[in-house]
RNA sequence: GCUCCAGUGGCGGAAUCGGUAGACGCGUCGGACUUAAAAUCCGAUUGGGCGAAUAACUCAGUGCCAGUUCAAGUCUGGCCUGGAGCACCA
C-alpha cells in the first residue's frame, strides 16, 4: 500500500472498476426491501456548481447507507433537458438547443461520476428526448380527456424578456422567476390544467407528509389559500341584476355601506349610469395601464370611482352605492366585495378617502369602539344587526349565513387562492402540446398513435416576438384526425414543469417504449422513499408534482396519489456569506476541487460543517482540513498496514486499553447510526469519524503490538473505514483492497453495535448543590441510589459548600448525578 | 400585516428525556522536528476576577424580560433581531 495518498489515481480507478461491474444497478426484482432515494434533476445549464454537489453528496450518503443496510436501494439521475437557456444559446451563437444540451448533459455527467455517485445509468432520462417526451404528451392528452386540460382566454402572466407567458408561481414579486424582468398582463387564449379541482386534497394530504418539514407545507398551504365563507347575493335597485360577493365576515352584513366591483368586472358596464360612464371608463383604462406591481403594492392609496347605481342589503333593506375600485381583484370569489369600513382596514381606508358612511355593528362589551380611527377587527358581540344582536361574532357567521340560504339569497362558500396552472409557453424547447386546430371540428387532440408530435428542426431562431417553431414550414400544417380536413398544429410547447412533474415515475421503468411506465413497476418502487432537492421548488416542482401523482392515480395509472413520503430541502451553499453567484464572482468550481484534492474530500467536506436543511459556507480552509483529515486516516492505516488483518478475532480478555478501543469503535458504530437515522445529522457524523480516528492515532502510539493489539486495532480500523465508505467512497474501497478483500466495500453489510459494549463501565458523577456543579467523581457504573446519594454527601467539595446549612433535599439521577439542595 | 424558521466562543457548529454548555472542526497563539521553509506532530484557546505568565480558586455566561422546576440552551408567556414565504385574497 502506498504510504500517501493520491486520490487523484485511486478514484479515476475505482470510477472505472465500478462501471465495468455495474456496481450499482438496481434490480427491480429483488428479496430486499425496497429503498427509492431521490435528488431533484438538474438543468444541464453547462457545468455542475457546489448546490448540485451537495444535493447528489447528500443523496449518495444516504442511497449507500441504506444499501449497507440491507435494502435493494433505487438511486437515479436524469435531466430536465427542456427550457429557455438552450434556445437562448441558439439565438445567441447560433446552436442547435438539441446539440448544446447533449454536450452540457455529456460534460456534467463526467462530473457526476467524477464525483463517485453510485447511479444506476441504465435508467437515466432527459426529458428533451422523444422516447420521453412522447409520454408527457401522451400523459396530457389523459388529462385532456378528462377534463383536466383546457384552454382559455385569461388575464396572464407575460413576460416580454423571455417572450412567454408564465405560471402565476413563476411570478415572484410581479416579477419573472427566471431573468427578472417585470411581468405584465395580457388577455391570451392558452392552455391550463386544472389544479384548483384539486385545491382540497392537495391541502389536506399535507397532514399525511410526516416526512416533510413544517416550512414547505406552510408554504403550500398559504399558496393554496382556504378560506371559509358565504356568497350573499344582492339585488340592484336600477337595474334588473344581481351582484353575488363572497366574504368571510358574514357576521358584518348589517354594516354594509357600500359595494365595490373590480374594474374587470362582467357586468360593469351594465352596472354604470350614463353620468358616470366617462368616469369609471377612464378608471378602467387607467387600471388596465398599471403593473401588477403598482397594483398589488400595499403602500399604494386606495382609488375608486361611483358607478351611480345601488343595491339592496337584504337583511336591512337599505340601499348602498356601488363603486368600482382596484383593490377588488376580479380573479378572486366574486370579483366584488361587500364593504363593512367600520371592521375591515382596507374598507376603512376608502371609506375615509371618499368620505363614505359607517356603522358599527361588532363591539368588544368590555371596551366599544365608534370605529372612527381605525376598523375592529377583533370578536366581539353583534350590535346594530335587528335579530342577531347580542351573538358572539363567531356564531353569527354561521347563523346569518343560514338565514340568508333560507331566504334564498346567499350560500356557503370554501374559497381557494390556488389558481390554475397555465401550462403553455411561447417557445420552442419544449414538449409541443399535442392538439391541432381543424377549420371544422374545432380542438382535437393528436391521436396517441401518431405521438410523439416531434419537434420541427426546420427552424428559424433569430427571429423576433414570436416562437422560432412557427417559423418551421413543415410543422404547422396538418390534416384533422376527424375529418380529414385541414387542420394546423398548436405551436406552445408546454412548461418545462409538466415534464418535471412525473420523471420520478419514468425512472421505475425508464426504458419502456410501449407505456409511460409499467403500473406494478412504479407501484412497487414509489413513493419516494426520500427526496432530496433545493427550497426553492417548495411550491413549483413539489405542488405540481403532487397534483399530477394525484390526477394520475385517478386516472388509474398508479395506486398511491403522494410521491415523495419524505422530503429533505437541503440549504444554499454560500461563499463569504453570500449566496455563490457568477454575477458576484464568488463561485467554486467543482472541477478545481476534484483536481487538487478529490472528490472524497469534497464529499466529505460538503458534509462536515452545517447540517444538510442549512445554509452552507464555503471556505477554502475547511476544504484543507478535510483533505488533511483523510490524509492522517490513510497514513495511520497505510504505516501500520502489516499488522491489520480482515480476519481479526477479538480475544476474550483484554488488557483496559484494548477493551476502551473496543467500546469506542461501538460507540462509534452506535452514534453515526443514530445520526443518519435522525435526519441525516451528516456533520455530526463526521465528527465522529474525526473522534474515533483520533483515538485510534492515540491508541497506536501506546501498542505494543501483542497478537491480541493486532487483533483489537483491526476491528478498530476496519470498523472506521467501514463507518466512513457511505462517504470517502473511493479512499474506503483503496483500503479494503489493499487490506486483502477480494469484494468490494460497498457491498458490505453495515456495522452493527453491541449495546454492553457501547457504555463505559464507569461514570461521571456530576454532584451539585442548588443546582450549580460543585464536584465531579468517577464512580462504578452498577451503584443504586442510596449509594450515589451517601457519595455525593461524602463529597469534600460538597461538604464545604453545605457548611452547617440544612439539607432540605437530595435528588438522584440514576447514572448521572446527585443534586443536594440546601437551606 | 400574516405564516414559518433561526438566534450558543473570533468563525462553522455540538449538546436523546430538562441534568457537566461549548463535542468535532476552522482560525489564532505557543512549542517540537528542520540549516530554513513546507508538510507533520504536541499543547492552549467562552469572558471576567484574583494570581506572576503556571496551577488552584471564583463569578458570569446560550438574543432580551418574566415564569415553571431541585435543575432551563432545552419547557411556558411576552418582546427584540435576522432569514424565508405569502400579501389590497374581501
């Protein structure tokens, strides 16, 4: 064995040796139980950066941890091969998107065997492929029977930059989630699926997810919005309509004083009188003109016109006006909201502007307010509200809810923020969604037989404000598949998250070219046994994903309707404290890591300093300390290689300084096992590989080499780099062969424990007196209470602290410490 | 504004159940080896007080203020700060 350590040779050499045994495929038909261990796919942007290393690092750990454990552990990779860079890069410089994917996909998946990850190839996907996105389309078309596709024309999200329109969750802050620019509404006829059918279940399977951390369900729950009240509908006075409004407050009904409709409104127009139609037109426009950002801003003062007309409150038979003010969006309930200014703020700010009357109608008993500096909003009692006076607030929701279904004029009402989910996009790398346009027959869907619609490469991509597919000569033109007619293709491709929302299910039976995947495969392997992936998808990817497992298991195609039983968001890696960006030239590249130390250090150190939900800082000198941890390992084994044997036998008697190695190497064993278990404490565990390698070093330094020192140091070794292979993968395989193994590490079972042996035989005891440590004594670790009690009394330190007070109290903790409280 | 998460040395972070706060590492300082450097190895390292620089002793200390308890980093209530998400959602 080499007395140094070059991980530079031993891992180009064991990468090698693993591919040509196939190391690491995953049989579907196994006797072991079944492990799915998941990383998010990556977007094959070029090159991999120190997020990506430490999502697959964390992934790896884990996918090996539970092999050496016993499970048939499926552990895939792919790519999420479709998107916007690529046709970027082709208006750019004038490449083919398919031709700069493979090369990005070719250069990063060098790095990810660089990096020693143990995939099984055999299933990788890349969602750009036809043999796949065949099955995207295929899997819309499904959805599409079923009602769960359509298109509509709608207010949409358009982003000018990118020259697409968005998906409202690819909206942050107004603006685009991929290159920024400001995001702005336009009227366009395009495809949604419709995920508010499953606005209830999404929300409440998140109780099923264990697994999942509180942050994301938060996350998805405020997205998808639930809320719990009435549509009360009310009669105009001028006019022969009705206004329905939704509202949470039904209890405030009594203080309507007025009603306000969005500028989008249905029947505004209707709603307007002849003196006020100049007005409220000039309103409208004004409104159509503003951002979503000026619109949404809270700072913003609250704007409004009258329309003339009034409407009836069918509880009290007054009359109040209708006006038209922005703040009502006409996405959401009704598009118009009944105003209560003395118990809503929003209300409360127009109605101060406009000068606009109030009335209390909720009181705190105990301390009334006249509502005139600001609205109540807390419980309180009904007053001013005819036969619901005196009710608690709470019940009078329901109680006037109810007389307004009994009379006919309202009803109960769940609402939901969920929008759907607008799936078309104005570009070219991406699925074409599968449906033409027939002069006669209207929409049809292309039949499953002629899929996949491919993609045309006759393409022009320097053209400006329209998608470079449509100016492909050869793809638009069709016949219908009903009349034979002439027909033209849909030229939006779909959002590359429909793609990514079903790739964790292909993976079970990858290569299938007759189905999108076999039934009892993915039955038998999903869900996802763990998932490991950015914060950043916490609504996008996983709601999506949750959303097509449930559509899909109602359409039969699977029999579980949750894909990822437990979810691990692993956090940011920065760099001097700041997230790692090229913009801000403080990036890490992987490469240089690999090539001046290896990837068993980089592994190793992505692992070692914060725990993996945290953000991570990068620095060059943690880098160093692991490098040079693995080099001390090496060197203790490599230097003292003649006395280690693979067949050790630990003697029966051994000497204090043997016994203490062995129950360090369990303790060991014992507390990296519990660290992985309790959500994959990964730092810790590395420091307990540091703790046990430590005392190994120190041990060597007092051996005097007898048969049974061999013995105990070979168990000791063998135990550590057994405990340290899920990690220095590379590093740990050169060991074990050199040492004699004639299979591989990696498929040893994993180290168990003895409980005896992972305890001391002896104790501290920790002796206080109120509380503050006063002693510590070394005790025998079989003594009762009585014992430990008479101990600590006899205590000299502790005898001195009492100094003839009164004793009131002795506590006793078994095996810890005796706390003596006095007086 | 609402929701969630976090706050511990110079730094990253440890601490099953409430029971020795600061594991392990980074950095720093000191020492050994060397002609010298690098590498390596050994030691110190929460702060204050009293010491002489050691040892011993002692007080304080986990964002702040209360509370529960024999005992609080850990539990309860109220705040403060930072991060993330949502946000004119009626």
């Amino acid at each position: 064995m080499n007395k140094e350590y070059f991980p530079q040779e031993i891992e180009k050499k064991w990468q090698k040796v693993w591919e040509e045994n196939n190391t690491f495929h995953t049989p579907n038909d196994s006797d072991k139980p079944k492990y799915y261990a998941l990383s998010m796919f990556p977007y094959p942007s070029g090159k991999l950066h120190m997020g990506h290393v430490r999502n697959y690092t964390i992934t790896d750990v884990i996918a090996r941890f539970k092999k050496a454990q016993g499970y048939n552990v499926l552990h895939p990779m792919g790519w999420d091969s479709f998107g916007l860079p690529a046709e970027n890069a082709a208006m750019k410089h004038g490449a083919d998107p398919a031709k700069w994917t493979d090369e990005n996909i070719a250069y990063m998946t060098k790095q990810l065997k660089m990096l020693g990850l143990s995939y099984d190839w055999e299933r990788e996907v890349a969602t750009c492929k036809p043999e796949y996105y065949k099955w995207t389309q295929w899997l819309f078309l499904q959805l599409y029977k079923k009602g769960l596709a359509y298109k509509k024309e709608a207010a949409v999200n358009w982003c000018d930059e990118c020259g697409t329109v968005l998906a409202n969750e690819q909206v942050i802050d107004g603006k685009c989630w991929r290159c920024d620019s400001v995001v702005e509404k336009k009227y366009l006829s395009q495809w949604f699926l419709k995920i508010t059918d499953y606005a209830d279940r999404l929300l409440q399977d998140l109780d099923k997810l264990e697994g999942w951390g509180d942050n994301v369900k938060t996350m998805q729950a405020n997205w998808i919005g639930k809320s719990h009240g009435a549509i009360l509908k009310f009669k105009v006075v001028e006019k022969d309509l009705e206004i329905p409004v939704y509202t949470t407050r039904p209890d405030t009904v009594h203080g309507i004083t007025y009603l306000v409709v969005a500028p989008e409104y249905k029947d505004i127009e209707a709603l307007t009188t002849d003196e006020n139609r100049q007005a409220v037109e000039d309103y409208r426009a004004n409104a159509r003109k503003l951002t979503e950002i000026e619109r949404l801003s809270t700072d913003r003062v609250k704007t409004g016109v009258p329309l003339g007309t009034h409407a009836i409150n069918p509880f009290t038979g007054e009359q109040f006006p209708l006006w038209t003010a922005d703040y009502a969006l006409v996405e959401y309930g009704t598009g118009a909201v009944m105003a209560v200014p003395t118990h809503d703020e929003r209300d409360f700010d127009f109605a101060k502007k406009y000068n606009l009357p109030m009335k209390v109608v909720i009181e705190n008993p105990e301390n009334p307010s006249n509502c005139e500096d600001a609205a109540y909003t807390e419980p309180g009692v009904l007053v001013n509200s005819g036969q619901f006076n005196g009710m608690k607030n709470e019940d009078a929701k329901k109680a006037i809810t109810q007389y307004a279904v009994d009379n006919g004029f309202g009803e109960f009402k769940t609402q939901f923020r969920l929008r759907d989910w607008l799936v078309s996009r104005q570009r070219y790398w991406g699925a074409p969604i599968p449906v033409v346009y027939c002069d006669k027959c209207g929409i049809q869907p292309v039949p499953e037989d002629q899929l996949p619609v491919l993609l045309p490469t006759d393409v022009d991509f320097s053209v400006v404000g329209k998608s470079p597919i449509t100016t492909s000569k050869a793809f638009k033109d069709t016949v219908c598949p009903v009349c034979g007619g002439h027909a033209v293709r849909e030229t939006d491709t779909m959002d590359t998250f429909v793609c990514s929302s079903w790739y964790y299910l292909r993976y079970a039976d990858a290569k299938n070219s007759e189905k999108c995947f076999d039934k009892d495969l993915a039955d038998k392997w999903l869900p996802v046994d763990q998932y490991v992936g950015g914060i950043e998808h916490a609504i996008l990817h996983l709601l999506y994903s949750r959303f097509f497992t449930k559509a899909l298991h109602d359409l039969g195609l699977v029999g579980f309707d949750e894909p990822f039983k437990n979810l691990l968001t692993q956090g940011m890696v920065l760099k001097d404290g700041s997230k790692m960006s090229k913009s801000k030239g403080n990036t890490v590249d992987p490469d240089e890591i690999f090539e001046n130390y290896g990837a068993d250090t980089a592994r190793l150190f992505i692992l070692s300093d914060s725990p993996p939900a945290r953000d991570f800082d990068w620095s060059d000198a943690g880098v160093e300390g692991c490098y040079k941890f693995l080099n001390r390992v090496w060197r203790m084994i490599s230097t003292n290689q003649d006395k280690i044997t693979l067949d050790y036998v630990i003697p029966e008697t051994r000497s204090k300084v043997n016994d203490d190695l062995i129950r360090m190497a369990h303790i060991s064993i014992k507390g990296i096992t519990n660290d992985i278990a309790n959500d994959f404490q990964f730092n810790t565990v590395i420091s307990k590989y540091r703790e046990l390698a430590n005392y190994i070093s120190d041990w060597t330094n007092k051996a005097q080499w007898t048969d049974e020192d061999k013995n105990v140091f070979s168990f000791a070794v063998i135990t550590l780099i057994k405990l340290m292979s899920p990690v220095a993968v590379h590093m740990c395989e050169e060991i074990w062969t050199e040492l004699g193994a004639k299979t591989s590490i990696h498929e040893e079972k994993w180290c168990e424990w003895d409980e005896n042996l992972a305890k001391s035989s002896s104790i501290t005891l920790v002796v206080q007196i109120n509380g503050k440590v006063r002693d510590k004594i070394e005790v025998d670790e079989g003594l009762d209470q009585e014992e430990l009690k008479k101990i600590a009394l006899e205590s000299p330190k502790a005898r001195e602290s009492i100094n003839g007070k009164t004793i009131v109290k002795v506590i006793v903790v078994p095996k810890k410490l005796v706390n003596i409280v006095i007086k």
